[in-house]
C-alpha cells in the first residue's frame, strides 16, 4: 500500500468517526444550524476525498506545479545590500 493510499485510507477513517460523532450531536441538540452546518461540512469533505481517490496516484515528489524548496541561509547579508535603502513605513534616513 503506498503513503498515498494509507493517507486516504487515514482520512476515510477520520471521516467515518466524523459522520458518527455528528450524528451524536444530532441526537443530542436536534437539527440546530450549527449541527447542520458541521454536518455539510463533513459532507464537503466526504466529496473532496471521495476526488481524491479517483486521481491517480502521483509518483514521487510533491506532485505537478510544485514549487522548488529555497533554502536561506542564516548568516547575516552583507550590509551593502542595504547601503542606498530606505526603511518602508518610516521614511528616509537621508535629510531630504
């Protein structure tokens, strides 16, 4: 089974503890807007999963369009960089 599908494997779970603890509150408050509103947002989401399973299984990496991992590095920049900047919001640090 591959991470994929142990992953929508995971959510059907979830989802199905969900629907069951929805259909507790339910049973405790009644149909009050807001057990309703939970109620269509576990539906939204039964629908999404359900979408999921019907794509193919992406091979490796993050998937098509996924953006390149920029690592930045923690030592200062040089201040150089900085020499004719002005500091946004505060003004210029020149006597305009």
């Amino acid at each position: 089974m591959s991470s994929t599908t142990t992953e929508l494997a995971d959510l059907q779970r979830a989802l199905g503890q969900l629907r069951t603890s929805v259909g507790a509150l339910r049973s405790r408050y009644g149909d009050v807007n807001a057990v309703r509103r939970i109620s269509n947002d576990v539906e939204r989401l039964g629908i999404d999963i359900a979408e999921l399973t019907s794509l193919p299984v992406p091979r490796g990496g993050a998937g098509p369009g996924a953006a390149e991992t920029v690592i930045v590095p923690d030592t200062p920049y040089d201040s150089s960089l900085w020499r004719d900047a002005d500091d946004e919001g505060v003004g210029g640090q020149r006597g305009y």
